[in-house]
C-alpha cells in the first residue's frame, strides 16, 4: 500500500475506551505513553489516584508504570505488577524529597514532589533490558504547578525479564538545570545514525516562551554526564550542533513545531510521506485538545504540523481538556494507514486515560467507511489539566 496522502486526512477513528487496570480497581491516572524495555510494552503514568478494593482512596503517587501483557490486541488491558492496590512509584523519591512530602505542614497543604516522564524509556539497543528515563521535577501545591528543578535522568532496567525499575544514580542532581529547556521532557528519537535527539522545551509562562529545541547524546554514552552532550544552534539561517551554548538566544528553534507540547516523535518511512520519514504525533501548549500529525525530511526539520480536529470525546464521562497524546507504531498497522494512540482526558476526577486506532488516508489504498468518533473540524497548557484532575479529587 502507498504512504500517507499529505496534507493528513482523518479517514476513520475507532475509540476503544479507557486504560484500565486487570485487577479492576478504580485507578484515575494521566500520561500513559507507551515504553518498551527488555521487549516489554509497559505504559507510564503521571500521577495515579489509588483505591482499594473496596473502592476507597488510599492515596496518590506521582508516577507509576504498568505492564502491557499484549499490546497488539488488547492495547486498553495493564497490570501493575505488585498486589498491593497502593502501587509504588516508578521513579522514586530521594531522602530529601521524602522529607519534603513528610512535613507536616506540607502535607497538610498537599505540597508534592513531582518526577514526571513525559518523553518516555531510551533502551541502550532495540530490545534491551537496560537503558535511561529522562524526567521533569518538579513542586506542585494542590492544583497549582510551582518551582521546576531541571531535568533528572534515571537508570532503568527490568528484572527478573517482567519488573521494570528505575534508579535515582545521580540523587537529587540535574542534568539540565532549572534556567535551561526541558531536554527529553516531550519526546526522543534514537535515529540511525547512533544519536538519541532529546526534544524538549520552556515553561510556558511569563514572558511566554514557547520554543522547542534539540539536544543530542550518543546512544552508547553516559547519560549523566553534561559534557556528552550536544545542542542545536543557530548558524546564519540554519542550525549546527554545538557542545554547549551560554545563553537561549543562541539555540535554534523549531519553526512550525514549536508550540507542540506533548506527543512523540517516529521515525516511520513505510507510513510518512515519501523524502518525510520523521514523523510527529501529539497535542499542543494551548489545550486545544486537537491531534497533530507532522513530518520533516530530518529530525531538526523544517517540520510541517497539520491540526485533524478535536481528539475524541470521552465515551462514558464528560469530557475535560484532552492531552497527553502519544502513538504506538509497534501496536499499530502502519502500512494500512493505522495508528494506535492513547491520550489523557481531564474531566474525571484525577484524569483518565483513553485509547483509540486512527486510520489516516492513504495514496493507493481503498476507500474506508467514515465512522461516528471521527475528529471534528471544529476548535476548541497544562496546568489547565493539573487543575482539572485535582479540583474534584480533593474537594
């Protein structure tokens, strides 16, 4: 069959429901990105509500990790591997972080320690039971997101061939400071040529800087040390690769790919446009809750990023902002136009996450009936979702 007509069109979407866990206990969460380690699908979850099974709340946890036992068929099915309903994190809390949420007064004004992935598990060779996670500290008051630390980058590994684990190697250390982009907090992409390209961008806030940036590490390379690594940057009207940089200015943006926020980067030649192999499938910094579908003839660009319309609604719960969107090629047919997503709804209490195939049109492929959750054409930044998960929860 022949490559994604461009621009992308919608051709059918078919929402299979909520992630949920096999035990069957209620477990509200956000994120959900699909990760694999050690030929394992896993999904990875920000902040996961938990209850018992009597269906009482017996606490948060502020990421966890969830096996995926298969995939392909059952892509809305995940396991937490340990019995105990009140999961544990996956990346886990330092002494001094532990001490932080233990105070008293901190725990009465609900002051967390947050260690968010967004950009989802590095494996140090396709397969392997060993690679790095990068991850966004950060403090979150209630509902209210506060002071970002820089990005940290774990150790993980599975054990045992199923239980994946991460580790704190570097303590309470970053390894991109809290004034710097958030290197590898949306995506990354391990591409041919041996590099790891780690996207990511800055807060934003005041004064709204709504940049995404590249660095880059060999993929055989310690990921904890700062002098491995390498940022795009200006160079008259293109960009180079630099081994560091002294102010934002001198690195280079991404054009029409910068006010993407949450989503990932693919490289996947049998299903993007012909000389178009990279390709991008996410959300936006607006909470605009659309899809966008992008592709570029390199991973620096320039990336061409086309709006589809509003994500699905939720089928069974009324719908809040919709983000957190990430694409699963390993689960999805891509030669027939397929793709597997999951994406975070916020209008149940302490957020949701949903899964669907979408089907895009192909050149030379056959005509697909229309279904009734294809994205519609009309319109509609993550604190907004912050907010939404927590308003109801701890009311």
């Amino acid at each position: 069959m022949g490559r994604m007509r461009w621009p992308p069109r919608l051709v059918r979407t078919d929402v299979l429901g909520e992630v949920k866990d096999v035990s069957g206990r209620k477990t509200p969460r956000d994120i959900g990105r699909s990760v694999w380690l050690g030929g394992n699908t896993y999904y990875i979850f920000g902040d996961t509500f938990c209850f018992d099974d009597k269906g009482d709340f017996i606490g948060a946890r502020n990421n966890t990790i969830s096996y995926v036992p298969n995939p392909l068929n059952e892509p809305t099915a995940s396991q937490y591997l340990e019995s105990q309903p009140y999961v544990s994190p996956y990346v886990p809390h330092t002494e001094s972080e532990e001490a932080y949420e233990n105070d008293p007064e901190h725990k009465k004004n609900n002051d967390r320690v947050t260690c968010w992935s967004f950009g989802g598990i590095i494996q140090d060779h396709p397969g392997s039971k060993h690679g790095w996670m990068f991850f966004d500290k950060m403090l979150t008051h209630g509902a209210t997101a506060g002071h970002h630390f820089g990005m940290g980058v774990c150790r993980v590994s599975v054990e045992d061939g199923l239980h994946p684990k991460a580790e704190r190697i570097m303590g309470d250390r970053m390894v991109f400071g809290e004034e710097e982009p958030r290197f590898g907090s949306i995506s990354h992409l391990c591409d041919d040529d041996g590099w790891v390209y780690l996207l990511g961008g800055k807060e934003p806030n005041p004064p709204f800087d709504m940049r995404n940036l590249f660095a880059r590490i060999r993929r055989d390379a310690v990921f904890t040390q700062r002098e491995n690594y390498e940022f795009w940057v200006k160079d008259g009207e293109g960009g180079k690769w630099a081994k560091d940089y002294s102010n934002l200015d001198e690195l280079k943006s991404l054009g029409d790919f910068n006010v993407q926020a949450q989503g990932a980067i693919i490289k996947c030649p049998g299903l993007a446009p012909e000389g178009k192999p990279y390709m991008w499938f996410g959300v936006n910094k607006f909470m605009a809750s659309h899809l966008y579908v992008g592709c570029a003839p390199a991973v620096t660009g320039p990336w061409d990023v086309q709006d589809l319309g509003e994500i699905p609604k939720d089928p069974d719960w009324e719908s809040g902002p919709r983000y957190a969107l990430y694409p699963n090629p390993y689960a999805s047919n891509t030669t027939a136009g397929e793709m597997l997503c999951t994406w975070s709804d916020g209008g149940q209490m302490g957020g949701k996450v949903l899964a669907a195939r979408f089907w895009f049109d192909m050149l030379g492929g056959p005509d697909l009936p229309q279904s009734q959750e294809q994205s519609s054409p009309l319109r509609g930044g993550f604190k907004e979702g912050l907010r939404s998960k927590f308003e109801g929860l701890f009311k």
